[in-house]
C-alpha cells in the first residue's frame, strides 16, 4: 500500500508542476485556450485521444467487456470510424477555416463561418456546454472515486475530493498548455496500461483458446451470461440485436465534432502536423479500445474462476453488480502484478479520467467567458482580467461537478455517453455540413443545436414517465438511464442533421460560404502519403 500511496504522490506532483510551469507561459487568452495555435502533431494527437477516451475508456468499456464480452468489439469498430473519418476527411479543413477566422474555440468558429452576428448560435452552443460538459466533468469525478475506492479502499467522495483538487488545480493554474502537456503524458500511460494489462490477462487466463472455452461457460446473476458472452449481438441474433450493434457504433460519430477535441485542431501548428498526427490517432484507438474490451473479457474469466464477484463488489464499496463490474480493472492489477506495479496502474487510471476533466472544463470555461461574456455580451477585458475570469468559472463547474459526483452506484457508462450523446447531437451536425456544404445558415445550425439538445433529454431521461421524471425533479439526472442513453444517439444526430438541412434550405447563407469552403478544399492534402 505504501507504495501505491508514493507513486501516486509523485504522479500528482508531476502534474501539478506541470500546470505551475505552463502558468509561467501564459500571456494572453490565445495562450491560455489553444497553447498560442502552436502544438506540434506528438501533443495533439495524444491529448485528443486521451481526452476522448477518459475513465469511460479504462473503467466504463472494461467493464462493458466484463458484462457483455465480445459484443464490446462493436464500441472499438465505432470508435475507429470516428476516429479515423475525423482526422482524415475533417481535421485539414477545419485548420484551414478556424485560422482563416482566427477562431479561440469551436463556436467562435461556427458563428464566424455562419455570419452569426446576433449570437444565436454562442448562446445555444453554450447552454449545451454547460449542461453537457457539467455531467461529463461529474463522470470523470466519480470515476475518481470509484478508482481511489478499488485501488486504496477510500471511502467514494474521499476519492472524488482528491480528484477534484488536483485536477481544479493544475487546468487553473496553466490553462490549455497545462492540459495539453498532462495529456501526453497521460496518454502514454494509458495506452502502455491497455496494452500491457490485458496481454498480461491473456497470458494468465491461458491464451485466447481457453479464454474462449471458459468465458462461453461463465455464468453470473445479474450479467450476460454463457454463449452469449461470445456472441456479437450478446446472445441470439435479431432486429433489436442488429440494432443494439448499430447503437454502439454510432458512438464513434462523437469524434466528427466535439469540441473538446476539436479546440485541438484549432491549436496544432499547421496543416503540415496532421498527416503524421493522424497515423498515431488511429493506431492508439485500435490498440487501446482493444484492449480495454480484452481486459474486461479476461476479467470475466478470472473472476470467475476464483469466485471473486463478492470481492468485486467490495472493491466498489457494496455496490451491486452493474456498477462493481467497472472495478475490474482495479481488480486484475491487484491480482496479476506486484504493489510497485500496482501503483502504476492507479497512475494510468487517474490518467484517463483526469486527461478528459481538464479539458471538458477549459472547454466549458472558454465558453462562458470568450463567447458570451466577451463575443455575446460585448464585455471588454484585458488578458489578465479574462484569465482571472475563466479560472474562476472553471472553479466553479468543478465545485458543480462534485455535487454531482457523489453517488457511488452511478454507471459510469451510461452517464459518460449522456454527455457525450448530448455534445454529440449538437455540435457534430452542423460543424461537418459547415466544413462541406455551402448552403449551411445560422438558422439551420441553431435548429440543428436546439434539437440534439432537446432530443437527447426526451429520450435519456424520458421526461414524463413516472420514476424518471422524479429524477429530474431531484437532478439525479443518470439514474434515469438504464441503457437508453446510447440509443438517444440515433435519432438525435441524424434528426439535428436532417434538421439543418431543411432549416437551412428556407434560410439565406453567408455571402462568403462558396469563396471560404474553396479555400479549405484547395489547402487539403492526403494525410496517408
């Protein structure tokens, strides 16, 4: 144990010199939300991904391996197509045209391309942040908990406190450049963690012929169980399992627009750094999300194996089944490695799920005070004023997000893809069609953005239907879920898309649209040569 406390120690200092040494660097609001528009491809393609994945990806899809097994591999295909469509069909573009607008964030870039001179838009893509990114941040912070609880047997809120501090302190201190560093580094850890853990799982369990044979003949109340561990639609196929496969998929449609990743573009040097950026992007989401599905498999097996669902559940302070299987992690490192190791794997859990924190709260903070208190309300403010600004703001949603983050029998699953369905069906749509489509108006993309927001509540939380509807009243808002917040993905990106379209076919767009989309085609090479 001591051990464990010392390197965990040490890696909180590491990232806490991190934000003190970034703080020195920062002279302007330029500086402190896009690292001054100069990253080099090593730092963005390692930030973007490891703010995409998040705890979501080491506790939430290790622990969707461990419950439904092979059916994971659906979440990996999804995240690849994301991912891979992303970088090479958007990420040139959007360079092109966020420097030609000399854009802060994402929605100085959409109200800039779209003529949006009334800020309908800012105002829109501001709520959604606020809402969206508060429950993401909450997320990241119960993981905190659920991390501190399994690994060091800390009481749950102990965990969240700590994850709090140290995360509130570094993103304050030295803003983007802080969170790009620490992301790095953390992403290093993380996909060094998801590609030893489950080799070393594999290896244990005794080579993917036995985790085959065992896993078909695991049973477990509560959980999937048998042959449909081994099934791609988790048991007998149907037209509800071909579309529960469609369903997680289309999670990987988050990356075509978010814009905690996207104010990564915005930041990158040039057009130059994409080419290469891109091939790392790709291949960190093939060998990590692999691996986390792999992890959660071979866990399944060695749980059962040693009878240890009891044990799993104490790891998770008593909390049932559904939620104690994103312990699995904590779980096989305390089983499978020495305490030195140990200590290092805590190091790469709190690295996922402290590389998205920052970043959803420099996100949420930009967007409160750049494009509102700045650009919509026209409050002058000097560099200096505008920095005390967002770190107060980010302050505050970290205090918000605690509140939140509190309930240890929270899925982390289900309310990491509330938020990210949320920010998903109000960006993603009206940021593509504004990088392809000339014919996109501030009308449609403001439609677009009132839709994702509006359908993604209607269906997650089914507003109106008895014990939900008590959720609201009491803003426990992810106890509501139950599996549906995936399945809100559908219907409200291709609603918001088909939204805009229609919107923006009755209404005027900008006099420019033509000459600034032909300017980005002419700037965009192949990423693969």
């Amino acid at each position: 144990m001591i051990i464990k406390v010392v390197l965990t120690v040490l890696y909180f200092l590491l990232l806490a010199g991190l934000g003190i040494w970034a703080s020195r660097r920062v002279r302007d609001m330029k500086d402190y939300y896009v690292a001054g528009k100069g990253l080099g491809y090593w730092l963005v393609s390692f930030s973007s991904r490891a703010t995409g994945e998040s705890g979501w990806l080491l506790l939430g899809l290790t622990g969707f391996g461990f419950a439904f097994g092979v059916k994971g591999f659906w979440v990996v295909l999804g995240e690849m197509m994301g991912v891979t469509l992303c970088w090479v069909f958007m990420t040139q573009r959007f360079k092109v045209l966020s420097d030609h607008y000399d854009s802060i964030t994402v929605t100085d870039y959409l109200a800039d391309r779209l003529g949006d001179t009334k800020h309908v838009v800012r105002v829109i893509a501001t709520l959604s942040l606020v809402i969206f990114v508060t429950a993401y941040v909450a997320a990241q912070f119960n993981a905190c908990g659920k991390a501190f609880s399994g690994f060091f047997g800390l009481e749950h809120a102990t965990g969240v406190v700590l994850g709090v501090a140290l995360v509130g302190f570094y993103t304050v201190a030295g803003g983007f450049l802080a969170v790009a560093w620490s992301d790095f580094v953390q992403g290093i850890l993380m996909l060094l963690g998801l590609v030893v853990v489950p080799a070393v799982a594999l290896y244990v369990v005794g080579g993917p012929s036995t985790l085959v044979s065992e896993l078909g003949a695991v049973q477990t109340e509560g959980l999937v169980s048998g042959a449909a561990l081994l099934s791609p639609w988790g048991g007998e196929f149907s037209g509800a399992a071909l579309m529960g496969a469609l369903v997680l998929v289309c999670i990987g449609f988050g990356f075509l627009g978010s814009p905690q990743l996207f104010v990564r573009f915005i930041s990158i040097k040039d057009v130059g750094e994409i080419g290469p950026g891109s091939l790392i992007a790709v291949l960190f989401t093939l060998l990590t999300d692999c691996g986390a599905v792999l992890t959660g498999m071979c866990g399944r097996v060695l749980v059962d194996r040693n009878n240890a669902v009891g044990e799993l559940r104490e790891l998770a302070g008593g909390a049932e089944i559904a939620s104690a299987k994103e312990q699995i992690l904590p779980y096989l490192s305390e089983l499978l490695f020495p305490e030195m190791l140990t200590g290092i794997l805590v190091a790469i859990v709190l690295a996922a799920i402290m590389s998205t924190a920052d970043s959803l709260l420099i996100l949420v903070s930009s967007a409160v005070v750049r494009d509102i208190w700045n650009r919509a309300l026209g409050v002058e403010m000097t560099d200096g004023q505008a920095r005390g600004r967002a770190r107060m703001v980010t302050l505050v949603v970290c205090l918000v997000a605690l509140g939140f983050s509190l309930d240890k029998e929270s899925v982390l699953f289900s309310l990491v893809l509330f938020a990210w369905t949320g920010i998903t069906a109000t960006f993603c749509p009206p940021l593509i069609l504004s990088l392809f489509w000339k014919g996109l108006t501030k009308a449609g993309a403001a439609a677009s953005m009132c839709w994702g927001l509006f359908w993604t509540f209607v269906w997650t939380l089914k507003i109106g239907e008895g014990d939900a509807a008590t959720h609201w009243v009491t803003v426990k808002l992810w106890q509501g879920f139950d599996g549906s917040a995936e399945e809100a993905m559908i219907p409200a990106f291709f609603g918001a898309l088909l939204v805009a379209v229609i919107v923006s076919l009755f209404t005027e767009p900008p006099p420019d649209a033509e000459e600034v989309l032909a300017k980005a085609r002419s700037q965009v090479v192949d990423v693969w040569r």
